[in-house]
C-alpha cells in the first residue's frame, strides 16, 4: 500500500544481510556514534578500563570538563575525534549572535575544545512547539563525515561533521537565514558555525506536529535514515491536530528525500507525544524495524526497500504488541491528569537483543498514570501478537522513561519513581533493585561490568554489574541530570544541565572549557 494515490507495487524484501555481520555491528568498542550502542540500540559498550569512582571536587579520574549552556537535555555521542551534545544558547559562543536558539555543539574529544556549532532558530509563534530555552534535545547520530540531528524546529538535518572549517558544501546554501528569525537579517556564517548539507522540515514534508520538544534518535541502515516523527497535541493537551500523520520516518541519507513512512494512524490513539525512537534487529534472517507507539503498542516493520522513482513508500508492518492491551483506547483525553487509570504511552526505544524485543511503556510522566511495565517479546510473530508474544513482564509502580540495557543475561531498567532494577533477561525475574534517591529520567549505560546513570536531584551512580547488588560510587554534580551517559574509548561522558563531564581512570584535574 502506498500513501499517495496512483502509485506502484512494491517488493516486500530489502537486499539480504547477514545475521553474522549484523550481530558483529552491535556492540562495537571505540566511538559512540549515536544513542545505545548498534542497530539494536541496546545502551552497552564494551569498553574496558574504566573509573568506578570518581571526584569532581579533587578531579580524581576526571580528564576534563566543559561548559554548556543552561539547559542540557540530550545525550552525547562520540565519533571520530569529536564530541555533539545538544544544549540551548544561554552561553553564547557566538556573541553576534545571541537569544533563544537550539544549539548542537561539536567538541574535541580529548580536551573538551569548542569547535563549531550549529544554532537553530526557535520555532515562531505557539511556544508549546518549541518550549523556550530548552534547546536541542535530540542526540546526533554520526555516519562517516556526516552528522544526523533532529533539530528543535522538527527538521531533519545532515551536517558536515567539520563544520564551516573547510567551507560550504552544499548543496544547502542558507545557513546564515537557519539562525536568525524570518524577520531579521541573515548572518554570515564563520568556521565555527556548522555546515548543513541538506535539510528536510518534517512539519512541511511529512504534515505533523510537533510539541513541547523534538525527542528523537536517528538510526542509519545501508541508504537509508529511520526517525520517529515527534508529531504530538497542542497546547491543549486535549487534541491531536494531525492525527493521520506518520509516527516512523524513512530518509534517503544522501539526499535527505523521504522515501517512507507508516501507515498505522497511531495519532489517532497518541495521549502525548511520538518520542520513542527506532531501532533495528535480525531475525530468522529476517530485517525488521522495531517501533514504539505514542499510542503503547510496539511494533515491527519490514525496511524500507530500493526504489527507482521518487514516490513514498508505505511500510509494511509484520506485526504489533499492545504494552496495555486493558488500557483504555478512545476518548483517551478524559484522562488527563489522572495518575490512577489511562492510556498507556511508548517513550523509550525498543532494544532488540538475541530474538526478543525489550521496551518499557506506561503511563505518560506529565499527564498519565502511575503505572509502567518492562515488556520481553518474542521478535518472530506475525501480526497482532498482544495475546501470544508476551514472555515476560515486569511490573514497576511509577512512570519509566528509560531504555532497557541487556548483558550477559541480565537486564537493567530505570524508572522515574528514582529506582533501577537488575532482572533476568530470559524470565523477568528481579535479583535487586537499587533506590537512588532522585527520579531518573535517562537510561542505564552498562559497561566493564558497571552500571552507570545520573539522576534529576543530581547524584551520579556507579553500581557493579550482576546479580548482587553493589553500591561503587555515589558523587553530587553541579546539577540535574536527564540524559544517559555515553562511553568511548576509555572515558564515560556525563552531561548535567550545565556541564559536560569526561571521567577517565588516571584524570588528575579539571579542565575548564568555555570555548573562548
């Protein structure tokens, strides 16, 4: 089936991959290049070596640290000699140019160096599509010498990965007019202001809407680019205004031309927003797409496939599993507020890890209930598999946000009610739970047999990895912490609202960089 009217049959398989060379990809040591680790997103590394402690105020295994802006809600990611975390402009680097941006910053990896920045203009008009000062939230996705971003404006960019340094490629030439609102006079941009090659406005491409901030993560397959929509209510939080727009996006990477989309109507069924982004598995020999619903349903579509002309192909969906199949379904809105019963929401990515899928969803932390499961399926049905798929679920008694990490057999899971739980991976079974005395909002990270996390009061933890519960290392930031820490070649990367901080063994000192 296709969206627009007229169009073709399509074939039903992409060109064949391995299930070898695709489970090779999934844990890679070295660079972090996007959020959660491989196609399957899974938040482990296999980096070794690394701190179980650390202290800020002495700068015991911290290498170095460096300015933000104000508000730092994204995750970073690690490629090639360089760091991109996303942050808002209340510390302008560039000083002809300040006020409420989105900003995504490109930093040296080993000293915390700025090197160039993109800033993009808010979003004009409701500011419930782009909340002030927040920034850019979602994190970079980096292939090669490009870079990946949904920015705050719901656009789909492709950077240069060196930025403005080695001049304009194009075929994008505005770069000046992307900082500044449409009423004021483009800039021009310098060395230190990034290099959009191209860029696609979801809002105008793919009709949706988005709300409050653009959540979301880009995973890269061959040719092709897959992202949630961001699509989402207004300002009423009581109406959805584009509720047949697409929730799961697919890009060509080169052009930045979207080449498909879904057809599932879960706007329809949305209570807040669609934040929750892909992922990737192999299965049977089988490529599927895994996708987390705002409506609370996780599904599996076939990939995209390779097309000649430029029509927009329909993702075929092989099959779907309702995380709250009691849940209510319609009239979804007279719940809002209701912290007892509603509707249930997807805000995490689905991991696929050896034949399962593992996706948290429940009620929405703003408006919905206070009720949220970790759900183990079986990744090899076919169609509605609500009732068959199910292997285990593991019951939590507040809101999760969290994406699941899984390794070597066991699975660790944060909620927002400030607890991380350590289950096995094949039956559920819980072994401990860890309260760390502030809600967590971001994800575990697990590697060398750690277990790392930061919480909104500002504690950052270290828990051993395993069935034994282990306290390492419990440290006080200088703030709130809403996103998952990143791992790459020897140091794990936290980022608090305001600080990006770079931990490694053997660190004797703090760094200070602001960039000037």
């Amino acid at each position: 089936m296709i969206r627009n009217p007229g169009v073709f049959y399509l074939a039903r398989r992409c060109s064949t991959v391995t299930a070898l060379v695709f489970l090779a990809s999934l844990l890679i040591a070295g660079d972090a290049p996007q959020w959660g680790h491989g196609q399957s997103r899974n938040m482990v590394s296999l980096e070794t070596g690394l701190p179980s402690s650390f202290d800020p105020a002495t700068g015991i295994n911290i290498k170095w640290t460096a300015k933000l802006g104000t508000q730092c809600w994204a995750s970073p990611t690690i490629a090639q000699g360089k760091i991109f975390i996303g942050t808002n402009n209340e510390r302008p680097r560039n000083l002809g140019n300040p006020g409420d941006r989105g900003v995504l910053f490109c930093l040296d990896e080993k000293t915390g160096r700025f090197i160039w920045q993109i800033l993009s203009a808010k979003l004009e008009g409701d500011k419930y599509k782009d909340w002030p000062r927040v920034g850019i939230v979602s994190p970079a996705t980096v292939e090669n010498d490009r870079v990946y971003i949904l920015s705050n404006r719901l656009e789909l960019m492709c950077l240069d990965i060196n930025g403005m340094d080695n001049g304009n490629d194009g075929p994008f030439r505005e770069e000046g007019k992307h900082m500044v609102q449409s009423a004021d006079a483009p800039l021009k941009p310098g060395k230190t202001d990034a290099d959009i090659i191209w860029l696609n406005d979801l809002q105008k491409t793919a009709g949706v809407y988005p709300h409050d901030s653009v959540h979301g993560s880009v995973v890269v397959d061959g040719d092709y680019l897959y992202v949630n929509s961001a699509n989402g209510v207004d300002k009423t939080h009581a109406n959805v205004p584009c509720p047949d727009a697409p929730s799961l996006l697919v890009f060509d990477k080169k052009t930045g031309r979207l080449v498909g989309m879904d057809e599932e109507f879960m706007g329809r069924r949305m209570f807040h927003a669609t934040w929750a982004a892909p992922s990737i598995g192999v299965i049977g020999g089988r490529k599927l797409v895994f996708f987390g619903g705002g409506d609370g349903v996780c599904y599996a579509f076939e990939p995209a496939v390779s097309l000649k002309n430029e029509e927009v192909q329909t993702l075929k969906n092989v099959w779907r599993f309702d995380c709250d199949p009691t849940g209510p379904k319609e009239d979804l809105f007279r719940f809002s507020r209701n912290r007892k019963e509603g509707p249930s929401i997807i805000k995490s990515m689905p991991v696929y890890h050896d034949g399962r899928v593992y996706v948290s969803a429940g009620g929405d932390i703003w408006w919905g209930k206070q009720k949220s499961w970790l759900k183990c399926i079986d990744a090899s049905g076919s169609g509605d598999i609500t009732s068959k798929g199910e292997i285990w679920s593991f019951a939590m008694d507040t809101h999760c946000c969290s994406t699941p990490s899984i390794h070597d057999g066991l699975v660790y899971i944060a909620d927002c009610g400030k607890n991380v739980h350590c289950l096995d991976a094949a039956t559920g079974l819980r072994y401990w739970s860890h309260e760390a005395e502030g809600a967590i909002w971001g994800s575990t990270m697990v590697a060398d047999g750690k277990v790392y996390f930061g919480t909104r009061r500002g504690d950052f933890w270290i828990l051993a990895a395993g069935k034994e519960k282990q306290v390492l290392c419990s440290v006080k930031l200088d703030g709130s912490m809403s996103s998952t820490p990143a791992v790459a070649n020897g140091v794990v990367y936290v980022s608090t609202m305001e600080t990006l901080y770079a931990i490694a063994e053997g660190g004797q000192g703090v760094e200070q960089q602001n960039g000037k």
